[in-house]
C-alpha cells in the first residue's frame, strides 16, 4: 500500500522553527494548597475571561516549603489556564518534574530574540555578465526580437493591519479583542464589558469595564480614554483591580494608562 502522503525526494516528516511563546507568570507566595486556590479563585474572579486559555509558567522560587504541584496544576486547568512550566528548585523542581512539568529558564527565555530560519540551501548570487557591443545585423532587427522579459516586480512589504474600530456602545458580557491591532471603541465601554487588544486601547467615552493592552506582551502598549472609571486595567499581563473608587483627579478624567517597569502608571491628560 503506498502512503497516503506523498513527500518530495529528501524531505522530512517534521522540522524545528523558532517560535516566541507569550505566557503568564504564576507567582507563588504560599505552599498551602487551599491558600493558592482561594487567590487563584478571586484572580480568576477579578480578571474575568482576560487570562483564559493562555499558558503559563509557575514560579515558586520564594516558596521553600513542599507543593502539591498535582493539585496546583488541576486547579488552573479548572479557570482554563495552561501550565507549560516551572521555575522551581530543589525537592520542589523535581516534584514538579514528576507533576509532567518542565523546568524553565526565564532569565535565559527573555535573553533569546526571536530568530530567522536559515533557508534549506545557500543560493548563490552570481553577478551577470558585462553587456557585449551587439553586431550590426542584430541592430538592425525590431526591437520585440531582442526584448526580454522583466523580472517580476518586488513585492512590498506587509503593511501592519488596520486599527480595529467599534463604533457603537459596548454593554455588559460583550467582549471584543482586536488581534495584532490598536482597538478604537467610539462610545462607553460599560461596565461588565470587556476590551482587549495585542496593541493599544484607545477609548473615546465612559472606560466602565475591563480594559487590556499588549495582550501578548507588548510592554509598550498603552490604554487612552476620556473618562476613566474601570473595573480592571491590565497591559501585558500586569493587571490592577478597581476595587474602590479611584482619587478624584483621576476618576472621569481623560488619562493615559502605561506600565513602568512591573507597575501600571495612570495619568491625567492636562488641558
């Protein structure tokens, strides 16, 4: 029986690619299984569907103390949160081993830039000849006779995609994510509502809801708005939870929301 998959002459089944994976770190504070699952479950709670489905990594480097790595990991499968590794050491990184965890370097990680491919084989660029003086007879022939074809024109480059624009009012439950974009929302984000984008987030009316910028963590994103009053801001996975109201010079006022180092910075936008 011949295979179903035919292949050309020399080529494998699979090859390695670089790939730069975003994922969240899960710092740990506690051994105590019922204490990192009461705060995994109000996090969860606070950030609402924000963090679902991302991958992360745990980091117990300041916990000294045994994990139950086994039940650790069911709870964050539980709020959709996918754990591909862990910083650990010790009885605690072999524990998490056996937990089918791999140990992860962050240092080393965020030391790496994303890198190129080399092609499957060098192409040698030969430089063509020196135009030679053409004989009388070939001058004299038409000009469609001796006219080659151009080479095909350089395509340009790809231009990044468009802002995403919601013109309209955002209620309660509706969530829009722009991927690979800036996010423009004309009218009020209420609350409830929920607004995310891997670029910026700008907010022309009442921010009432979630708000996240630089979803796949771009440290640079910002959040804009003309009257802030959020239930959430996060940029690139640091986030801060609106618990009370804010100070009244930064409540309804339009502000700028940026992260400076590992902390969110909230600005007023000055007449």
């Amino acid at each position: 029986m011949s295979d179903p998959s035919p292949k050309r002459k020399n080529q494998l089944a699979l090859d390695f690619k670089s790939a730069t994976l975003y994922a969240l770190r899960v710092v740990l504070q506690s051994p105590v299984t019922s204490e990192l699952i009461a705060a995994l479950d109000k996090r969860m709670a606070d950030a609402g569907s924000f963090f679902e489905n991302e991958p992360v990594v745990i980091d117990a480097t300041l916990v000294e103390a045994a994990i139950d790595w086994d039940a650790l990991v069911q709870a964050l499968r539980a709020h959709s949160l996918h754990p591909v590794g862990v910083v650990a050491e010790g009885e605690n990184l072999d524990a998490a081993r056996d937990a089918g965890l791999a140990a992860v370097d962050l240092a080393h990680a965020a030391a790496r830039a994303p890198s190129t491919p080399a092609p499957d084989k060098e192409v040698p660029v030969v430089a063509p000849p020196p135009a030679a003086e053409k004989p009388a007879a070939a001058k004299a022939q038409p000009a469609a006779a001796t006219q080659q074809k151009a080479p095909p024109p350089t395509p340009a480059p790809a231009l990044p995609p468009a802002a995403m624009v919601i013109n309209r009012p955002l209620r309660s439950g509706q969530r829009i994510y722009a991927r690979n974009t800036d996010l423009i929302v004309i009218g009020v984000v209420s609350q409830g509502a929920e607004v995310i984008a891997d670029g910026n987030i700008h907010v022309y009316g009442p921010l009432r809801g979630k708000a996240m910028a630089g979803a796949r963590g771009d440290t640079s994103a910002r959040i804009f708005t003309t009257q802030l009053d959020p239930e959430l801001l996060a940029i690139a996975g640091v986030y801060r939870v609106i618990e009370t109201q804010l100070d009244d010079t930064l409540r309804n006022q339009p502000t700028i929301v940026q992260l400076d180092e590992d902390t969110l910075r909230i600005t007023t936008l000055t007449k």
